[in-house]
C-alpha cells in the first residue's frame, strides 16, 4: 500500500503543478486537440534497430491541422533496461487556435535531430522509464510579410525529461492479453542564444488505458493535456496554449532477425 500512496501522491503534486502554471499574469489560448499516433520498431540484430514515427495532431479534436511530425531513428539497446537513439524529424506546424504560433499566422516546417537515452526499471508491480532527449531544432519563419515561404532557418536548442508509469490491470506483470494504465508527464526546455521568450517550451501530461495483444501489438488511449508557451511576447505579456483533448497510440515491434 505504501508504494500506491507513494504514486498517487506523485501523480497529484504533478497535476498540481501543471494548475499552478495557470495563475500567472499572462495570455492564455485554449484548444480542443487530438493525437493519432504511430510508432514502430524493427529490430535489425541483437541489439540494433530502426525506429519509425508519424503523428498526426488535430485542433478541434480531429477537423483542423494543428501538426504533422514524421520522425525516424536507429536504436542501440545494450540491455533490455536502457536504449539509445539518434535521429531525425520533419514536422510542419499550421496556423491553428485564435493565436497562431506564427506571429504572421502562417504555417512553418521545422527540421529537427535529436539524441535520446531511455532507463527503464521495475519497482514491485510498476514499470517505470525516464526518457532524456536533445534536440536541435531549425525552425523554419519569415523575415518580413512579403516572404512567400519561410528564407530562415534559425537554431533552436531544447532539453525533454519524461517520467512514464504503467501498472497492470491484471496481475502484476504486463503481459501477453494484459490491460494496464499509464501515467506520464514530459517537460520541455528550452536554452541557448535563440531562445527567445520561452526557457520554459512546453509540458505535457498524460493519462492512458493500454492494452497489450502480444509481444508485437500494443494500443494505448487517454487524456492529454498540453501547456505550451510562445516563443514571442504581446504587448509585454507571454502567451500561454492550454490544449485539452485525447491521444491514441498504436505500437508495433517487428523482429527482423533471423531465428534459428
């Protein structure tokens, strides 16, 4: 019983401080979203595999682009509790809620690469993993309104730390035909001569049902909250997006090795 209390309460100073980042003086834009999301994995040897990623993000929950982000990478596993990744993305970000990111409220791409360690353990019946990302970011914006397309691409840099929780619904392990729940909370930010009005990018939360078909299958839904602030100021003040709305993830591992 103590290591529950000990996550709920977890959980609960998490949500209060995602509450607390909404009481500032501020300007704040709210957003009804949904995440439709891809993930797949396929393994090339023992310890080496590809990494492949589409999301499709829609404001309004599904009517309206709000971001298109395809991300690839290989994968290093030295042991099952801990993985490398280095790699790519292209993300198109649109012109979306009342206050577009883009202060020409236009649409803008973004090139990304990134390096990621991911450390997982297990404590009782709880699997945890704490994700650590860097990512260079060249966002692409207009120099002035009479630029058809963005003519730069200036240099962003940003740190990410996820902490995820999954608990069986079932038994104590996550197994084959296994339901669980999953908690996480990811927080972004950002540094360098770039980084504008925004140290603090972004954080998400994150509450999900799973389930796990097998060892190739697995499909998760849930509540996501995004807390989001601009990169520019208005007349003085930060603007702040306070995006509710609802996330499904479909994960697939493929091994490509051949077993004897």
């Amino acid at each position: 019983m103590d290591r529950k209390q000990n996550i709920i309460a977890l959980i609960v100073c998490l949500g209060c401080f995602q509450i607390a980042l909404g009481q500032n003086n501020r300007i704040n834009t709210n957003n009804n979203i949904g995440w439709y999301n891809y993930f797949g994995t396929f393994k090339v040897s023992d310890k080496i595999g590809v990494h492949t990623e589409y999301q499709w993000r829609r404001n309004n929950f599904i009517t309206d682009w709000q971001q298109s982000l395809l991300r690839v990478g290989v994968n290093y596993n030295p042991n099952q509790r801990v993985q490398f990744r280095v790699g790519y993305a292209w993300i198109e970000t649109f012109p979306y809620s009342d206050i577009p990111l883009n202060g020409l409220g236009r649409d803008f791409t973004e090139h990304r690469i990134f390096e990621m360690v991911q450390l997982s353990h297990k404590e009782d019946f709880v699997d945890f993993s704490h994700r650590f990302m860097l990512e260079q970011r060249f966002v692409g914006r207009y120099t002035s309104a009479n630029e058809p397309t963005e003519d730069e691409f200036p240099l962003l840099n940003r740190m990410r730390y996820i902490v995820r929780l999954q608990i069986p619904l079932k038994g104590k392990e996550i197994n084959y035909k296994t339901p669980y729940i999953a908690f996480y909370d990811e927080v972004f930010v950002g540094f360098g001569k770039n980084v504008n009005a925004n140290i603090f990018d972004q954080n998400r939360i994150g509450i999900l049902l799973g389930y796990r078909f097998n060892k190739n299958i697995r499909i998760e839904g849930g509540y996501l909250n995004q807390t989001l602030q601009y990169a520019r100021q208005i007349n003085g003040q930060n603007v702040f997006q306070n995006n509710n709305g609802f996330i499904i993830n479909s994960n697939f591992n493929v091994d490509l090795t051949k077993k004897k």
